[in-house]
C-alpha cells in the first residue's frame, strides 16, 4: 500500500517524511523547497509501505509545475492512504485542501503540525471534535521534535475514506 | 468604500467583496477568499507587489493580480 | 461530490466556528522582525546588508583557510614532496598527467612551483577541489542554508520582484538564482515553482548561462579577488538585460508572483548540520572526482596534441574577438566538467605565458568566458532531464533555443568586454 504525504508548501511534509522513513529529503523554511517526488519506505505491522513525499499544493487546481506534480500524484494513487498534513496556525485553510481530497474519495488521516506554534499563538483546537465532524482520523503532531509522529503512522492503517455529504451533515448537526 | 486590493493604503483593513474571474480558485487554497478580513501589510515602491494578511498567514500578490481583488475598505 | 469554492469555504467556517478557538496573541520580536524585513523602506537597506554580508562571510571565511593555511600546505609541502617522491619525473608521460607537465622556459623544461601551474591530477586537481573550493563552498553553504531555514528568502522574493517583473519574472526567481550561487543543478530543478514554459525556459538558460556556481565564485575570489566583484557586476547585469530580451522574444505568458510568506524560525543546529554535510558529501562523491576526472581528460587531450589542434583553430576567435591568447582552449576544454578547475588552470597559464603575454583584463575575459560559455556536463544532464519533463518532445526545440541564446551571449557579451577594455585603452 502506499502513502501520500500532502499539504500546503512549507508545512513540514519534509520533515514528517524524513522522521517515518529516516530519509534525509531537504527542508527547508520556504514554500516550494520539494518539488519532485521523494520516496521512502516504513514498516506498519507486517507491512511494508511506500511512503510519498509530495510537492506542497495549495489546491487541487495546480499553479505551477510543483503543484502540477502534487496533483498527478493524487490522481494516479486514488487508492492510497492520503496524509494530509495541515499547518495547525492556519487550519482554515489547511481544510480547505483536507476537504479537496476527501471529495476526490481518498482514504485520509490529517496531521495536525506545527502544534507547538499553534499553542505559543494561543490557537486551541478540539481534536476530538474535528475527527467526529470530518469522521478521519486526526493527530496534532511536532514535526521537528517528533511529537506524535508514532501516533499519526499507527492511525495510518485506520484511514478511511468519506463522503463530504457526511462531513456537512456532521457540522450542519449541532 | 469599495475599492481594489491594489489600491489600498497600507496598514488599511477591509473585507473581500468580490474576486474576478479564475483568480478566486487560485487564491482560494491560500485563504483569501470573499466575506473575508484582509489587512494591507506592506506596499513595494515602483508597481511592485503587496503583502497582505489573512488570518495567520501572510502572502504576497503582483499588483496586477491585486488589481483584481475588490475590498470594502473599513475607515 | 465536489464541491465549488464557496461551498467549501461556508463548511470550512462552520468546522472552524466549532473546533477552533483564536485566543489572546502577543505580538511577538519575530513578528517585528518580520515587519520591518518586508517593509521596503527598512527591508531594502536590511536586504542589502544581508547580501553584503553573505558576500564578506564567504570571502573571509575561505580566505582564512585558502590563502592562510592550504596554499602554503600544497605548494610548500605537497607538491614539492610528490616532485621528489612520485615515480618517472618530468617529461614522463604518466608523471606529468598525475603531478606536473612542467612548461619551456627558454627552451628548457622546467617544474612546476605551485599547484596551479603544475596542472596534475594529485597536484592541481587535489589543491583546486580541497585546497580552495571546499573552504569557500562550506562557508557559502553555510550561510544559505541559515536563509533557507529562518524564512528570509522569500521576504527577499518580495523586495526584488520589481526587478525581476521587468524581465517576465517575478520575485520568486531569487530562490533558483540563489540557490544557483551554490551549484546550477538543483537550481535548474527549482524553476519547476514558476508558473510557465515560457518562464522556466527563460529561468534555465539564463541561470546555466550567467550565474556562477560556489565552486567557481570560490575560485575567482582566490585568483582574481580584486576584480571579481566586477566580474560578478557584469554577469547579473548579463543576465538582465538578456533576460529584458529573452521576454520579448519569447511568446507565453508571463503571471505575476503569488507567494506565501512564512513567518520567521531559528534554524536549528540539526538541521543546519545534516544539509550542510548532505551537500559536502554532494561534493565529495560527485564534484571531486569530476574535477580530478577533468584534469585527466585535458592531460591526455594534451599529450595526444588535441588541444594544440583547437588552439590553433578558435585562434582568430579567441584572439580577434575576445582578446584572448590562443592558450585559454584548455581552461575552455576544461570548463565542460568544471568551472573551478578550468579558471584554476587560468591561472596557470598566466603564470607560464607571463603577464606580458597574457594581462590582467585578459585574464578577467576568460574567466567571464568560462562563465558564459557552456554549462558544466552535469548541469547540461539537468537541464536536460527538465526539459524533457517540461517540453515531453519539444524538448529539442527548448535546447536548440537554449544553445541559440547561448551563442547570441557568448558572442555579444563577450566580445563587449574586450571593447570595454579597449575603450579603457587597457587591451
Ligand atoms: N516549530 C515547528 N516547525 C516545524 C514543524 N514542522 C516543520 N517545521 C519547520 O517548517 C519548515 C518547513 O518544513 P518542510 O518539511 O521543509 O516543509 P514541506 O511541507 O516539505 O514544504 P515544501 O517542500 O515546500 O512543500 C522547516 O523550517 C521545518 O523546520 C513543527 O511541527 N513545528
Ligand atoms: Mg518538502
């Protein structure tokens, strides 16, 4: 099975990356540092998974040759597990891309990142309450110190796939 | 007053009203979106780019991009 | 079922309204560092001082281990100890590929008194790839990846887009044109963040044409260090006014910069420490045997009397349109798998033709020429996996294009040099 890593540019894909498959991909504090994909590989289980790091897109409506990339990669791997990484500081958007995959049918987690400068902001997010409303899995996650890394791959194999219909019951419902 | 996002002061606050054409899917992923908070963070000189803030997030436009962008400027 | 943009965003505000909660936030020291890095009228001052910077750093910091320490190591030490101990001495074939060829001074062969002029695998080779670029390539990476890991450059993109913007660029081309300032590969791979054909084209010949990599720069600053702020002057201006050309020559579309501007991080010593030493290993497994793989290459081109062939050949182009001697071929042969060994061996050879037969301004064209002239072997590989990722079967028309404005450069800007110096009444 394979593993998608997406998100935005500059959200610490790289860095997610290098800790699950102990790669060494470059990171770098400015969007756009991968733009070709990088593969690795991690063990779930018995298993032994193809991890993807894809370049950062801001859409599914791609802008340029990286983001062009990104989408492909989605659109020839509709079977494998997106992680769908958003920057936790700017979760609004983060979701509008979450929202993007989940519409395309994928099988997403969300990772949560940059938990620690989300708390130094005083931004504070139900966890619970946004995996009940999107009804995937979601960890907050330090990218850098390794913080909830070990939780996000052991949620990978619980990845499923939803319909938007369900999301906006979900929210429309309380 | 409605103005467009190029024209706007710096340091000046305001809402989107509204996003020409197919700019509105490009930036939508960014977070700029309409019914939304802009502020004007800084202007270049000589035509050059501004850089505006959504949310947390700041991000930077070609003025003939912000051109086309129409903000309801707060006073 | 997808859904349209507003649609999106009206699910998005009910999520957020329910699970998020924005508190109290302190502006903070980086968020005032922030500002007034991006504001133009304390980002461009500040903006200046970070580039002079990063200029005066690089400089002494090879400076202190070049000239300080390793030239007085391989000229004083090494070379004088392989002229003793290596087997075959001058005139051996085997001996003057790996230590020294010697050169005719009044119809005697004579040896070699630094590593420069020597022009061995063990002598010249080791001394160019260890003695010189290493330093200088630690200290620029060094400094780049501090900018790439605080968040500087794309503030940077923001301050120069305006000049760039005249050129069908925008300001983000400041980060393949840095990152080209350490080494043209992955520079070529960075364009892919522009928007358009038109625009990584414009992006890759110029950056393969005009800017030099780390290795070189290391180099220039070793041999010519009173003229290579001039040198670097003429081909960032090359790389403008051809750019204002190429734009409008070209057909395609030229959009405007949408970037995302992060907020400011320390590096951290980690991170800082595994790229440094990924791109250093880069170098030891890929740059140094090219460059001792080059000095081979020229040696045996020498011996076999190839080089004398083409000397005699580009003469009237080298001498009559350049204002070169005849006996920069070599460094030209040389420039195809590196830059650095090729203006090392200029250097030699102004020590053997004397500075009489080959000045100062002289030597300052050729090593603008192995600039301009032809990429390195491994950025021409590059450019070409690029184009045809970007072009599928246009690719030769992008190449032929690329090889087209090459010539037109070389030709033009070049030559224009020789007639400043002619202008100046120094050539
Ligand atoms: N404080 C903090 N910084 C982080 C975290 N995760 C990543 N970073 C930093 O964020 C920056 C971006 O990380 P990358 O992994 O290069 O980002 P990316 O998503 O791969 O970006 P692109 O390749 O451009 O798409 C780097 O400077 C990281 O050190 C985190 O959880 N906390
Ligand atoms: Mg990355």
């Amino acid at each position: 099975m394979r593993i998608l890593l997406m998100g935005h540019p500059n959200v610490g894909k790289s860095v997610v990356f290098n800790r699950i498959t102990g790669a060494n991909v470059t990171e770098s504090n400015y969007p756009g540092t991968t733009v070709d994909y990088e593969k690795g590989y991690v063990r779930i289980g018995h298993e032994e998974m193809e991890v993807i790091d894809v370049p950062g897109t801001f859409s599914l409506e791609p802008k340029d040759k990286a983001e062009e990339v990104a989408v492909k990669m989605l659109e020839r791997n509709k079977d494998s597990v997106v992680v769908c990484i958003i920057d936790s500081t700017k979760i609004e958007r983060g979701l509008y891309l979450a929202l993007e995959i989940i519409e395309r049918g994928s099988r997403v987690v969300v990772a949560l990142n940059m938990w620690d400068i989300a708390e130094d902001k005083n931004i504070n997010i139900d966890v619970e309450k946004l995996r009940q409303i999107l009804g995937v899995p979601v960890v907050p996650t330090i990218a850098v110190s390794g913080e909830g890394i070990k939780e996000l791959v052991s949620r990978i194999s619980g990845a499923t796939s939803v319909k938007i219909e369900s999301v906006m019951k979900n929210v429309g419902g309380s | 007053m409605e103005k467009k996002l190029s024209e706007m002061k710096y340091g000046a606050q305001g809402i989107v009203k509204s996003i020409k054409g197919d700019l509105r899917n490009k930036v939508a992923g960014m977070g700029i979106r309409v019914n939304k908070r802009i502020r004007m963070a800084t202007k270049q000189p000589i035509k050059g780019p501004v850089v505006v803030t959504v949310d947390e997030s700041n991000i930077s436009l070609g003025l003939g991009i912000a051109e086309n962008i129409i903000v309801e400027v707060e006073k | 079922m997808k859904l349209s943009v507003d649609e999106r965003w009206d699910i998005i505000d009910k999520i957020s309204k329910e699970t998020v909660k924005f508190g109290e936030y302190r502006h903070t020291l980086k968020d005032a560092l922030a500002e007034i890095t991006v504001k133009p009228l304390t980002g461009i001052p500040i903006a200046i001082a970070v580039l002079y910077g990063f200029w005066s750093f690089f400089g002494a910091f090879a400076g202190f281990f070049t000239d300080g320490f390793l030239v007085k190591l391989f000229d004083g030490h090494w070379l004088p100890w392989l002229q003793d101990v290596f087997p075959g001495g001058l005139g051996n074939w085997f001996y003057s590929i790996m230590v020294d060829a010697g050169h005719m001074e009044s119809g005697v062969l004579v040896a070699a008194d630094n590593c420069f002029e020597s022009f061995g695998v063990l002598t010249s080779g080791l001394f160019v790839a260890i003695g010189v670029v290493l330093p200088a390539i630690i200290a620029f990476y060094l400094f780049l990846i501090i900018l790439e890991d605080s968040g500087y450059l794309p503030r940077l993109a923001v301050l120069i887009d305006t000049v760039f913007h005249k050129i069908g660029l925008h300001g983000f081309a400041v980060v393949p044109m840095i990152l080209s300032l350490g080494c043209n590969v992955p520079a070529v791979t960075a364009t892919r963040n522009l928007e358009t054909k038109k625009q990584r084209f414009m992006m890759m010949t110029l950056l393969a044409i005009f800017i030099p990599c780390g290795a070189q720069l290391g180099i220039m600053l070793d041999v010519i260090p009173e003229y290579v702020g001039f040198v670097m002057l003429y081909l960032f201006l090359g790389f403008f006014v051809f750019g204002f050309i190429l734009n409008e020559l070209i057909p395609g579309k030229s959009p405007e910069m949408i970037l995302d501007v992060p907020p400011y991080h320390m590096p951290t010593g980690r991170n800082v420490g595994r790229k440094l030493w990924a791109r250093l290993r880069g170098f030891f497994t890929v740059a140094i045997p090219f460059v001792l793989l080059g000095v081979v290459f020229v040696n045996v081109l020498y011996l076999v009397g190839v080089i004398d062939w083409l000397a005699n050949v580009f003469e009237p182009v080298l001498v009559g349109w350049f204002g070169v001697p005849k006996e920069t071929t070599a460094p030209l042969v040389a420039a195809f798998m590196r830059k650095d060994l090729a203006v090392g061996q200029l250097m030699g050879i102004q020590e053997q033709l004397g500075m009489v037969a080959f000045n100062t301004y002289q030597l300052v064209t050729s090593v603008v020429l192995v600039s301009l002239y032809f990429p390195c072997i491994a950025t021409v590989a590059m450019i070409i996996k690029e184009g045809m990722q970007d072009r599928g079967k246009g690719v030769i028309t992008f190449l032929l294009g690329s090889l087209a404005v090459l010539m037109a450069v070389v030709f033009i800007w070049g030559g224009l040099l020789h007639l400043i110096w002619i202008i100046l009444g120094v050539a």
